[in-house]
C-alpha cells in the first residue's frame, strides 16, 4: 500500500461551526469507524481554523498523571493540569477499584488532542457517536469555542426563511417536538445541541452532530432571528422577555459547560450578557402537537 494511500486511510476532516476537525488514527478510518450522521459535516481538507485529534492504540506513560493533582475529579474524568497541557484520564470503577480506559493529552488552547485507547478492539468495532470517543465531543469543542466568541447550549435549531430560530431548554422540554412540528421550508439543524458564535455581522447558529430523539442533522449556519426558552402548556403564545438579567440567568443554566476554569467562565459571561442584550428571546409556550410555523413567522 502506497504512503498516500494509507494518509488518506488514516485521516479524515469534519467541520462545524466554522472550525475543522482533523481526525487521525495510528489504524485506517473505514467508513463505519463514525457513525452515518457525521457524513453531512464531512470536509475536503484542513480550514483556517483547524482541530487536530489523533487515536493511538497503547497506553502512555501513566507516571506523568500521578506526578500532577487533579484539577477536577468527577466520573468518568480525572483531568490534570501540566505545564501547558491537560489531561483527560477517562476512568470506570469496578468492585471499588478505579481503572483508566482512555487518556487524552491535550495541549493548552485545545486544539491538538493525542487520545491513547487501551487497545484496538472499540475503534475497530466502529459505530462511534464522537469523533474524540469521548461520551460527547462537547467535552472538547465547548472549550475551543470559547477562544472563538462561541459557545453549545442545550437547544434545537432550525433555519427558515434564511433565519435561524434557537429553541432552548432542558430534556423533556419538548425540543425535538417543536422541530418536528414546523412545516413548511424548515431546515433542521440539530434537535439537542446547537452552536452560538458571534461574528462580525452579528450571531450565528450552527447545527451539530450531537443530537436527541430525531437523527436528522445539517452543518449548516443562519443569522440568529430570536431565542425561544420552551414551555409547554393547552396553548401557542410568545411572551417577550426584556430583563436582560433574566435572559442572562435562562441562558447561562442552558449553556454545555465543559472542564469550567475561571478564564473559561469569563470568556462565557461576556459573550452571553452580548447574546442576552442584541438577540430578540421570547418564552414560547406550545401545545404539543400542533404547527408553529406562523406564529414563528411573526417574530
């Protein structure tokens, strides 16, 4: 097998919210390495803006994890702090005995990330839901999106009439059901998890891979028209919010919060007390199942 046949076996590019992903592996990437729904983010090559993950199939030195104390401790991670670089120590325990599965060194910015598995056996199995093998890529992304004006909130989002709509709240808020539910030429991006990036013509949304109950995905991106934080009810009504301190607060418990340091949450403050204050959010209450479609329309 030639030199660039097995570069181009062991590598693949995604991309979302104007970030590419470069994924690359010590063996071949097939086909049914990733699950079906990350084809629509696939890209040609590196971007302007580029993440770099790499899977090895051996354990690295350990000794360098129990010479640094963890910064938080919470299962499944153990993540450590050294000299410029992180280190994820993905852990299980059994019979009272804590065992690491995986280790990711991750360099400062998070955006170079070597990923050491135990062995080949899962990879090759395919069928993953994430590109890091993390229980959700979110773990990574949320913290480079913070570099970069952005961030992930728990919300559905779709584009119609070439704006995006953003439909926050918790599980069982009924996100997937308002997505569902809109008729028409509706775009949907992700009915879970949706990114939030402020750009110089104003916010974007930008549909992710990580979603809930409906499998349809798309990477692409649209203007933020407005907010809505979802509550069911016997009715369909807009209720327009202007306590920014209000939206400020329905905000911050809705946004994806990664490994949470005090530069992060900085970064954070300042970008949603910005969405809090130029993007139009409203409480839309909904009747389960009915189309809402023009009362969005009315916006």
């Amino acid at each position: 097998m030639s030199n660039k046949k097995l570069k181009k076996n062991n590598c693949r590019y995604f991309h979302t919210g104007e970030i590419n992903i470069c994924v690359k592996s010590d063996i071949p990437i097939t086909d049914v390495t990733f699950q079906k729904k990350f084809n629509a983010f696939r890209a040609d090559g590196p971007g302007q803006d580029t993440v770099f993950i790499r899977h090895h199939f051996h354990p690295p030195d350990l000794k360098t994890i129990a010479e640094g104390k963890p910064v938080y401790q919470k299962p499944p991670w153990v993540i450590y702090k050294q000299a410029g670089k992180w280190i994820y120590a993905g852990t299980v325990e059994n019979k009272g005995v804590t065992k690491v599965y995986q280790v990711a060194l991750i360099n400062r910015d998070h955006t170079r990330a070597d990923i050491y598995h135990a062995d080949e056996s899962a990879f090759k199995n395919g069928g993953h839901h994430s590109l890091t093998l993390f229980p959700t890529d979110q773990i990574l992304l949320a913290r480079v999106l913070a570099d970069r004006e952005g961030c992930y909130f728990h919300a559905g989002g779709v584009i119609m009439d070439e704006k995006g709509f953003l439909f926050a709240g918790h599980s069982d808020a009924g996100k997937s059901t308002v997505v569902k539910n809109l008729a028409g030429p509706v775009e949907l991006l992700c009915d879970d998890r949706i990114i939030v990036r402020k750009t110089e013509a104003g916010f974007k949304i930008y549909g992710t891979w990580s979603h809930g109950d409906v499998s349809q995905v798309s990477p692409s991106a649209a203007a933020l028209k407005a907010i809505l934080f979802l509550e069911q009810s016997h009715e369909n009504r807009l209720i327009a919010l202007d306590d920014n301190q209000e939206i400020l607060q329905r905000l911050l418990a809705l946004m994806i919060k990664p490994l949470v340091t005090f530069d992060w949450w900085e970064k954070m403050l300042l970008l949603v007390e910005q969405i809090a204050r130029n993007v139009p959010c409203n409480i839309l209450r909904f009747k389960k199942d009915s189309d809402l479609t023009d009362l969005l329309r009315g916006i």
